[in-house]
C-alpha cells in the first residue's frame, strides 16, 4: 500500500508532516488504527498517544485532544498540544500529574474537578510517550 501524509498541528506549530504507514490515534470513542486509503473521516481526539510506523521505523506522539480528518489525499491532527517523544519534559508531566491527582483528591470545594481530570489525562498521556524512549522517572502509572 503507498504511504500517505499525515500532518499533525497545534495552534502554535507544525508537529509532524511526513508519509506514514499506519497510525493509531486515541480517538473519543476508543483506539483508531488508520492505513493509507482509509474512507474519510472526521473525529474527535482524547488526550492520548498517537502512534506512528513508517516503514521500520516508530513515532510516538502525545495529543491532548483536538480533532483528526482523514481526507482523500492526507491525514490531518489538529491538535490541542502535540509532543514528539523526544521534546516532553518528564519531570514536568510527572509534576503536571502529582498535582492533579492531589487536586482530584483533595474534596476541596474550590477545586475544578473537569480541569484536574483533563490535566491528569494530558500529563498521563506525555508520562506513557516519554517512557517508551526513556528509563527513569519515579511515578508509576
Ligand atoms: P503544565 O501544568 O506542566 O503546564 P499542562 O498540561 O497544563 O501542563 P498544556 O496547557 O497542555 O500544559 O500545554 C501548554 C504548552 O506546554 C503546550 O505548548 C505544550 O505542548 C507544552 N507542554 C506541556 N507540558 C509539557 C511537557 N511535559 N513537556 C513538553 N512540553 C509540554
């Protein structure tokens, strides 16, 4: 099957723009595996990892949500924010992390709980790509 291109973009940048193989994406309603000639699409996207194979080759990429159209010609994310593997910072995603969970926890009237819980799945999110390339870091998911 010939690849197609997937561009993947935040308001800020452009993440990725190569031809790909496949692509998992976190869909709303579950996993999306995507192969080139895919009827198409338009979804919404959780906070999750998109994962990526060209050819031999594998990229994972942190979403927190946004939206994904398969269109004839390309694949397009457009993203809420979007890190490559290799630009997360761990320490922070773990920091982003501890914090929510204390806020979900913490039964404080002042706390907005749909905030922490969408902070917590984006830092969770960043924590599961960083780990696939990295060791270290101390939480454990
Ligand atoms: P934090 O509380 O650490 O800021 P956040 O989930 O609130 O995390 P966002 O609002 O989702 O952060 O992102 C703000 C910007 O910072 C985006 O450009 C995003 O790509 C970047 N960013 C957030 N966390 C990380 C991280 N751990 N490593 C690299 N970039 C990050």
């Amino acid at each position: 099957m010939s690849p197609v291109r997937l561009e993947i973009v935040t308001a800020e940048k452009m993440v990725f723009s190569e031809e790909i193989d496949a692509l998992v994406a976190p869909g709303v309603e579950g996993a999306l595996g995507i192969l080139p000639n895919h009827v198409p699409l338009m979804t919404l996207l959780d906070a999750g990892e998109m994962k990526i194979r060209k050819g031999h080759e594998e990229f994972y990429i942190a979403v927190s949500g946004g939206f994904l159209e398969v269109r004839p010609d390309k694949i397009i994310v457009l993203a809420d924010s979007a890190e490559r593997d290799d630009e997360i910072d761990l320490s922070r995603a773990e920091e982003a992390r501890r914090r929510a969970v204390e806020r979900i926890g913490s039964h404080a009237t002042n706390v907005d709980i749909r905030r922490a819980e969408a902070a917590l799945h984006r830092s969770m999110a960043r924590i599961k790509v960083a780990r696939r390339t990295r060791r270290g870091g101390e939480t454990q998911l």
